[in-house]
C-alpha cells in the first residue's frame, strides 16, 4: 500500500515542486507519495501506448528515468491523480504583449499590431489551448477518470518590470481588467479539458500577472539554482501551491500513508515500516 | 438581306449562347479586360460574397494582401468572429458603395466621429464595423483607437494595391441624420438604438452610387494611378428589405442598379472591369441550381462555377507565394514601428508571427537565388565545355508569361478561351488518325511493337557501330557467308584501338548524361502536373468552407435588417 499516488508531469518548473515535496515543510502531505517525471525540454511530445506515456525524445526518456528514479514511461493506471506543471499553461503578459499589444500601449509609443481587450484574452486562451499540458491531459484522462491538476507556470517575477520596459505590465487599471478575465478563460478552458487549475497563492502575487520578488531569489528549475531567473521560482513558492493541491486532494487520500517522493526510493520494508 | 447581327459570334445569341449552354461549359461569358500578374497585390472588400473570392484567389496562388492579420493563437474561428482574415483589413463586409467611399475618405483623413460609437448594455460597438468584436469594446476609447490604427492600415492598403475587387451587394442602407453617415447594419440590431428622429432609411439611386464610385476612385487613383479595379456584383438577394415593396421587387431593383452602375463604370473607365458572377448565378442560366433551397444562398457549386470562370481568363498562378507579399508589407512595419523593447527572451521560433499562408522549407530553397540546375544539365555542360548559366538568367528563362498572355502578345488577339483549346486539344483516336493518313487499316501496337523489337540491334553493337562508323553487327549478320571478311580481318576491324575505345565511351557516357537530363525534365514536367492536380482537390475542397462563410453571411444579414 503506498497512499494516495501522486504522479507529476512537468518542465523545468517541476524543479521547484520537487524541491518543495523533499524540503519536508509541506504539513499536508502526509499520505501522498509522488512520482515524478518532468524534462527541461521546451516542446515534449509522448506516445500514448498500452496505457502509457511514453516520450518521443530519448533524452526526455532519460530525465524522466532520472526525475522517477528510473522509470521511463508513466503507467497510468498506477495513479490516483495528475499534477501537470507548467507545460505551456498560464498567463504570461509579457510573453504575450510581445506579440501583440493593447491600445494603452499606443500612450507610450507606436505599436504595430493592437488588439483589443476581449481579442488578447482569446489570444491567451488560444495560447493555453496549444500547450502541452492540455494535450497530456487528453491522453491521461483517454485511460483515467483521476483527477487531473494543472499547476500552471508561476506568473513573471516583478524584477522583471526592469528587464522588460514595457510599461503597461505595471498598470494597474489594465492588469485588473485583463488578468481576471483571463484567469476566467484559462480557468474554463481546463474545465473543457476535464482538469482543474490551482492558480499561485494570493500571497505569492505582487500586480495581477506577476510574482512577488522574493518568491524569484533562489530560483530553481530542474538541473539548478538560479540567482537571477525571470521565468521560474523558489521552493518556497511550490509549498505554498502543493499545500492547497494537496489539500484538495487529501480528501480522498488515507490518512496513514506513507509521504515520500518517488515510492521506488523507498526499499519494500522501509515503505512497509511506513 | 443584310442584318446586323449576321456573322456574330454565338455567345451573342441566346439560343446558341445560353439555352444550349450548359452553365458550366461557360462559353466566351467573360473576356478580362486587363491581366493580373503574380506580382500584383490582390485587395478585396465588399459584401460577403467577396470573402469567397479571396478564398478562391489565395488558393490559386494569387497574392491577396491582408494589413491586418489574424495575431497568431488565435484559432481560425475566433479569428474570423473578429473579423480577421477575410478581407484585406479588418473593415467586415462593406454592403453599399457610399460605405467603401466613407471608408477611404476617412482613411484618407483619419477621421473617427465619436457618434459612430455605439452601446449594447456596458459595451461599445464601432458603428461601420459592428462585427468585427463579438462582445464589443471595453470602452469608447478602446474603441476610438483600434478604429484610428484601422484607418491607418486601410489608408495604407489604399495605396499600395494594384488590384481591387469589390463586390457590390446592397442600395439600401441606414443614414444617420446628423452626419450623413451610412452603417453596414441597422441602429437596434447588433448594437445601438433606434431612434427615427436621428437615423433615416435610405434606397440609393443610381446617380447616387455612380458618382459615390466616381469620388472613390478619383480618390484611390489619385495616389495610385496604376490602380486595376474589378467589380462584381452580389448574387445574394436581400434578407429583407425596409422599403414598401415585396422583397423580391426590392431585390431586383437593388441588383439592377448595382448592375447598372457596375456595367457602366467598367465601359467608361480603362481600368474598371465588370466580371459576371451575378449573371453566373442568378440568370435563368442556372436554373437555380446554384442556390442553396432557400434560394438566397449560393452553394458551394455556384461558387467553384464562377471562379472557374475567373481563373479562365485570369489563370491560376503557378508560383505559389501568396504569403510572399504579405510578409513583405507586414514585417517591415512590425519592425520600424514597433516599440523599442528590451527583451531578453526570444519567442521560440514555432510561435513566431508568420505571414497567413506559410512558405514550406522546400518552397524557400527553391526560391533561393543559388538555386542549382539540375545535375544532369550540369554535367552537359560540363562536356560540351559550355559556361554554366547564371542563376538570374534560369530563373528569367523558368518564369514564362501565362499562355493567354503571351498568346496576345504574339498575336495581338484577345486570348483564346480554355474551352475552345481544350476543343481543339481533343484529338482523334490514334487509330483513326492512321487511318486518314494513308487510307490504310491501322496496324496493331502489339504487331508495331513486335517489328521494332525485330528490326532493331542489340544497344551495345549500335554505339559500338556508330563510335566505329562501320555496318551495324546486324547488317553483318544479314550478309551471306561468302561476302563475310576473314576472321582475323573481322578481329583488327571489330577491337578498335585503346584511344578509339575511350572516345567511344566519352560518346555513350555524353549520351547517357543527356538522356538523364530529358529524364530529369520530364519528372520535373510531371512533378508540375501534380501540384496542379493537388491545387484542384485544393479549390474542390473549399467549398465547404465557402458554404459556412454564407450561413454566417445570412445571420449578419438577418441582424442587419431585423429592425
């Protein structure tokens, strides 16, 4: 008996989760084991066969084999629930607004493609609709009626106010306006997909759309830790997003399970012990 | 007797031109006045059945410019609720010629009147643009500006166009009072409020529409003189009409006129031609048959139908660059006029903004200018010692005129319709042209064959007889014992000397070369013949999509005049 099963499939952003689990700081959870495979691979692509995920990539096959602790396939059925993180899901204005602008930008210099308001939230739901994470979720929920939890790619660090000169990702009126909407969109649109998004905590959030500077020193992503990153976050960020999945997820995990990452770490009698 | 119409042309007679004529042989129906060629830059606009003429002309390879682009991740659907992709800007349909004249002027002026702004609960609607935002604006101001930057695109594609297709669709129309501004939909359907003290319903005339189009194209041409303009006019009829009269008497007033107009402007000006979709589809001709069963609707059919005419006269251009153009008009502007910005992420090249029709990597290198000849003629010319031809120079001597226009230019005749070649193209059956040849039965393939296998030497004794210049090994064969030269004679004769030998295989290799070459030519001709195929199934299968394009169509149209 292992509890309840927890398998993750991520990016680079997995890094911080998986530092976060082994840190011990998370109360929740208790009863929870976790598996899990994640590749800092920009685009991963997986055959869905027999009831597994099998990467394309060899080299994704070896750091999934290396993030598992040797597997190098996910297995479906062997797990209670899914946590994809990031795989392409989430907002990202800064990303977006380098593709096409709102009129507000027209106040602080030409621009070339301007959309609308309601046109730039279709934008990010066309965005999200591509990613990666929604096509693993199909694949998954074609074998499991698990739940499916979508950890989306952690909001940009405001210290990148600075890098970016782009004005209108400080404003406030616009932020307020945009990033709920799209928020909603996003939302809804895994909702579409048979998944459910826990967005970042509200305490991790500077300006809707952007992460408070503190959750970015110490970043990490797969293979290190980063002093300046503008894309990933700490552990300390992931332990305050795995507390409330796990939250909602322990409702139907035993209580007396055991908590351990990747339960093939773990000798048989050890986990008996557990 | 003599009368005037002795000696005409049949498609002058009814009888012969159209009770005898299938509607889809399409004989002599329409002779282009001007040609397009590859390099010009395609606009349109008009009402809803001009979207499946751009759809049709992009297929075809011709290169249908388009300054405001769908920004990328925004799926083909949502794209086209916002009004993206299907004309050459994002100003929706344009049902009325005083529309197309406000909107030029306007454009010419970057004029944007706040009364244009309509509400709709808490969201604003650009009144000549209803449809171009679902839910509307955000605010008047967000409004106001993507209005402005518009404008701003629309006065560019103005003037960097070289050929103009409109469609002209409706007479009838809603003024505002205060203005004199006319609106694609009535006040009170999409957005709005109808107020009869302030909007008024108006029928124009055809005075109206011919001096509106005169105005438009004094303005146009006035900054791009080479400018070609093709009308068309709507075969859709009305959804409804706001006259008193049955809406069938509405509708044929209304497509009247727009005939009328469109068919005198393209008598008086050079560079204004009439192409007859309306004919095409809403004469007798067709029976109907071109209508869906609500006979508003033009199916797929009726569409194909008409641009085979089209495509008859202009040709589908074989070099496939329709993105081509786009790009060149919208990356520069992407780049200067961008903001400066700083970033230090790229964006991955896969999500990159990419012109609307992607250029595969094989097409790219075939355009590239080091393109290489083909092997085989690389190695003729290698033997003859000949200087290989530059590269501009292939791609000059590649790039042929189409047939109809060099065929003009040769004759100074109009260009021979594709029915009458393919007419005369139909040729009699091998056997029977035999026949009229000599008189004679025509003898079998298998019988023809057999004697060519007979008749002929083995391959290896005909190169070495022609490398020799003596009798074939045949013909020595064929003599009679007693003619045959002594054995050791034959031997000194038959082993040629080791410098003979080498120029006999230099000859067959040079041989051999040249054969592949005609080999390499004739894939390449065969290679041609399937992208045309493919580019038919292409144009076969867009009908579909031409069919949802006029569901949508009838829905704007039922908003439009469900007042």
């Amino acid at each position: 008996m292992t509890g309840f099963s927890l398998c993750v499939i991520g990016n680079s952003h997995a890094g911080a989760v998986w530092q976060a689990w082994k840190s011990g700081t998370i109360a929740a959870r208790q009863g929870f084991s976790m598996t899990v495979f994640a590749s800092q691979a920009s685009s991963v692509e997986m055959d869905h066969r027999d009831g597994s995920l099998v990467p394309d990539d060899p080299a994704v096959s070896e750091m999934f084999a290396f993030t598992s602790g040797g597997k190098d396939r996910i297995e479906i059925d062997k797990y209670d629930a899914f946590l994809l993180v990031g795989l392409g899901y989430g907002i990202d204005l800064a990303r977006t607004f380098t593709r096409c602008n709102v009129f507000e930008h027209l106040a602080h210099g030409s621009a070339d493609i301007v959309v609308s308001h309601a046109c730039l939230v279709e934008i990010v739901r066309g965005h999200n609709a591509k990613s990666a994470a929604l096509a693993f979720a199909g694949q998954v929920r074609a074998d499991s009626a698990a739940p499916i939890l979508i950890y989306p790619t952690p909001f940009r660090p405001e210290t990148m106010l600075s890098e970016e000169n782009d004005p209108c990702l400080s404003d406030q009126a616009l932020l307020d306006n945009i990033m709920p909407r799209s928020i909603a969109t996003v939302s809804e649109l895994a909702s579409q997909n048979g998944c459910e998004v826990f967005w970042q905590h509200p305490e991790t959030v500077a300006l809707p759309g952007l992460t408070k500077a503190k959750f970015a020193k110490g970043a990490v992503n797969l293979r290190s830790s980063i002093e300046r990153d503008s894309k990933h976050v700490n552990p300390d960020f992931a332990v305050l997003s795995l507390q409330a999945i796990l939250q909602r997820l322990g409702q139907a995990a035993p209580e007396s399970a055991p908590d351990h990452i990747n339960s093939h770490d773990i000798e048989p009698e050890t986990r008996a012990r557990a | 007797m003599k009368s005037p119409y002795t000696g005409l042309k049949p498609n002058r007679f009814w009888r012969t031109g159209v009770s005898e004529a299938h509607p889809l042989t399409v004989p002599d129906l329409y002779a282009k006045k001007f040609a397009i060629a590859a390099s010009d830059k395609i606009a349109t606009a008009g009402s809803c059945f001009a979207q499946h003429v751009a759809n049709y002309l992009r297929t075809n390879g011709f290169s249908v410019i388009d300054f405001e682009p769908s920004p990328h991740f925004l799926s083909p659907e949502t794209a086209k609720a916002f009004g993206y992709g299907i004309y050459s800007a994002r100003y929706g349909n344009i049902y009325t010629v005083r529309q197309l004249l406000q909107l030029a002027q306007d454009a010419d002026s970057g004029t944007v009147d706040p009364l244009n702004i309509w509400t709709k609960g808490d969201r604003f609607y650009d009144a000549l643009r209803p449809n171009i935002e679902p839910d509307g604006f955000d605010s008047p101001e967000e409004a106001t500006v993507l209005r402005e930057q518009h404008l701003a695109k629309v006065k560019r594609l103005l003037r960097r166009m070289n050929v103009f297709i409109f469609t002209l669709g409706l007479t009838e129309a809603w003024v505002d009072k205060r203005t004199g501004r006319v609106f694609p939909t009535a006040p009170g359907t999409i957005a709005g409020d109808f107020d009869p003290d302030v909007y008024e319903f108006k029928n124009f005339t055809y005075d109206e529409i011919y001096e509106d189009f005169v105005e438009f194209r004094d303005l146009i041409c006035a900054r791009n003189r080479e400018l070609k303009i093709i009308l068309t006019v709507s075969p859709v009829p009305l959804t409804a009409t706001a006259t008193d009269n049955h809406v069938l008497v509405a509708t044929t007033y209304s497509k009247s006129v727009l005939r009328a107009v469109a068919g005198s402007l393209a008598d008086t000006y050079s560079n204004v031609d009439y192409f007859p979709s309306y004919e095409m589809i809403a004469s007798p001709w067709s029976k109907g048959f071109f209508y869906e069963s609500n006979m508003r609707e033009v199916n797929s059919g009726g569409v194909a139908a008409v641009m085979r005419v089209f495509f008859d006269q202009h040709g589908a251009i074989e070099t496939p660059a329709p993105g081509e153009t786009l790009s060149e008009e919208a990356r520069p502007e992407a780049t200067s006029e961008r903001r400066p910005r700083r970033s230090r992420e790229r964006t991955p090249r896969a999500e990159r903004p990419r012109p609307a029709t992607e250029e595969t990597a094989g097409e790219r290198r075939g355009k590239r200018p080091n393109k290489r000849a083909p092997r085989a003629e690389r190695q003729i010319a290698a033997a003859e010692g000949a200087q290989p031809e530059a590269a501009s120079e292939r791609r000059r001597r590649h790039k042929r005129v189409p047939r109809a226009e060099r065929q003009m230019a040769a004759e100074g005749t109009q260009p021979e319709a594709a029915s009458k070649r393919r007419q005369r193209r139909e040729r009699a059956p091998r056997a029977e042209r035999l026949i009229a040849a000599d008189g004679t039965q025509p003898e079998a393939a298998s019988e023809r064959r057999r004697k060519r296998a007979n008749e002929r030497t083995p391959r290896a004794e005909r190169q070495m007889a022609a490398a020799e210049g003596t009798d074939s090994a045949g013909e020595r064969r064929r003599r009679r014992p007693e003619e045959r030269v002594p054995d050791a004679q034959r031997q000194r004769h038959e082993r040629p000397s080791r410098a003979e030998a080498k120029a006999a295989r230099a000859e067959v290799k040079a041989t051999r070369v040249k054969g592949k070459a005609t080999q390499a030519k004739s894939k390449a001709t065969k290679g041609k013949a399937t992208k045309s195929k493919a580019t038919r199934a292409k144009a076969k299968a867009e009908p579909t999509e031409a069919k949802a394009d006029e569901v949508v169509c009838e829905d704007i149209l039922l908003e439009a005049f469900n007042t």
